[in-house]
C-alpha cells in the first residue's frame, strides 16, 4: 500500500467518523415494539421548520431522556403493536404459529437498538431562543413549546414528555422570524462554533442524504415503501444483517409522518425475510419537498 493510498483511506475514515458524529443523538420513534430510532440531527431540522413563522428565533436545541419519574406522553397515535396486528393481537396471532417461543418474545419486545441508541422512553426538548420584545415572554415560551411539541407528534413520531426553553435574549422591531439563522449561524440555525456548557457542538448541519442501495430482499421492499425517499449508509449498510436482528437505514419524506413510515418499512421487510430475524429501522434524514412556483 502507498502512501498515497493510506491517506486516501484515512481521510475516509475520518470523513466516516465525522459523519456518524453529526448524526447526534439516536433517539426512539414510538414505543419498544416499533423498533425505530430517527437521527437527532434530522429531528432538530424538523422541528426548526415547525416553529417558521413571525415571533422568536430559536437557537441552540438538543434532544435527550426526559428526567426520571416524567410521565410518558403520547406521540400522535401513541406506541402501538406492530404494525399490521390488530387491536389486541397477541404474539401468537401477531406473528404465525410457525415461529419459536424466542422469536415471537423478541419481536414483541422489539429488535434490539442501534448502537448507542436511546432506549425507547420519554424525550425532552432543550432550546434556547430569542423574544420579540414586544410580546410577553411567557406568551412567546408557550407558543414556541406548543409548536415544537405539536412537531415532534405529529410530524415525528416522538414521546415528547418536557419541553425547557431557555430566553437569551430579546428582539428589537423588524427582526427575521422564527427558523431565520441569525449572523453566524449555520443554515440550520445555530451556531457553527458553539459548543454547550459540557462541550458538545452546539450545532447540527442540516441533514444531507446519503443515499445507498441494497438489492437484497429487504433493501427493495424498504426502498418501495411510500414515504422512503432513499435508503442510506451512514451508521452503517443500508441493510445490516445480524444473527439477531435486521436494521435498515433510511431517510423519509419530510410529508410523511416517520413513525408511520418506519412502522411500514418494519412490516415490508419483515413479509420479505419470511420467518427471518427482528427489524429495526433508523432514519437518518427527513428530506422536504423543494418549494415550487
């Protein structure tokens, strides 16, 4: 190997690492039967869109485990059984007489999480945001939380139980509204440099695609779902497949609910593999439709 080659190979690895890094956190979609994790990067785009509109400008956001002893909210539909079981299925009429005891109790329990992932549980919005000063703060907070929350539901999927916003600062007449990345911020709207009180990067780029294809069974049905704009290979294979379970990375239409999509690429690969192993399924980025006119 050349010299040239090492570096080829280690700039790719670094350029690898970078781009799991960016990902964020990997946070639960739904509850422990729906086996599916959404990038936080690409749940913080989400909900910046959400919250366009005249009032405050958001800054920094995190996503993270709601504090102990929160009380589980409800994402939209609220975790459900898996998708395709009917109303109180139980493991044996959810899934076929033809599977073993073990693998009906790892299904119903859920594959098993990407690494590092967040268990399933309830979530907790951080942001920080600047007020017009024309409006009571409480009012702006409370708007600001009512569409964030409203965002990670309905648009998402996520068990939201806290939303804690924090004021830096105050907004003089004729400031851009709500989503405008103010000088020095990335497009996403937070800073390109700033990092949080523990040093983590206070910034997500806003999420590119990073398309990957598999022509296995599985990848094709994943791929044929509506609402999967394309699989991908960030964490890994587009289709990663282990002696216990089956993950597939994909990034989803920013008109399609990720939950609800993710339930249906679960169902898809799972009538696929026929009897094969749990799925798990990541979304790695929520892509918008381009504006038109």
């Amino acid at each position: 190997m050349t010299t040239a080659d090492g570096a080829r190979r280690a700039d790719g690895w670094t350029a690898s690492v970078r781009e799991r890094l960016g990902l964020g956190r990997l946070l639960p979609l739904g509850g422990p039967a729906d086996g599916a994790w959404i990038a936080e990067r690409a749940a913080a785009s989400v909900l910046r869109d959400s919250t366009a509109g005249p009032g405050a400008v958001l800054g920094r956001l995190r996503i993270g485990a709601a504090t102990a002893g929160t009380a589980p909210g409800a994402p939209g539909e609220g975790p459900g059984p898996e998708a395709g079981a009917g109303p109180g299925a139980g493991p044996g009429e959810r899934y076929g007489d033809g599977l073993s005891e073990e693998r009906r109790e790892g299904r119903a329990q859920g594959p098993p999480a990407p690494p590092s992932a967040l268990p399933p549980g309830p979530l907790r919005i951080e942001a920080e945001f600047t007020a017009p000063a024309d409006r009571p703060l409480p009012t702006s907070a409370a708007l600001l939380r009512e569409a964030l929350m409203e965002a990670a539901s309905r648009r998402l999927g996520l068990d939201v139980a806290e939303v804690d916003l924090r004021v830096t600062g105050l907004l003089d007449a004729g400031t851009p509204p709500v989503g405008t990345p103010p000088a020095g911020t990335s497009a996403a709207g937070e800073s390109a440099v700033g990092t949080s009180a523990a040093g983590e990067r206070a910034a997500f780029p806003r999420p590119e695609v990073r398309a990957g294809r598999d022509d296995g069974a599985a990848g094709l049905a994943a791929a044929a779902v509506p609402g999967v704009v394309s699989l991908t290979q960030v964490l890994g294979a587009p289709v990663t497949t282990s002696a216990d379970h089956v993950r597939v990375e994909v990034a989803t239409a920013g008109g399609h609910r990720a939950l609800d999509v993710a339930r249906a690429v679960r169902t898809a690969v799972t009538g696929a593999l026929e009897d094969g192993p749990p799925v798990s399924v990541l979304v790695t980025a929520v892509v918008e439709a381009p504006e038109t006119g």
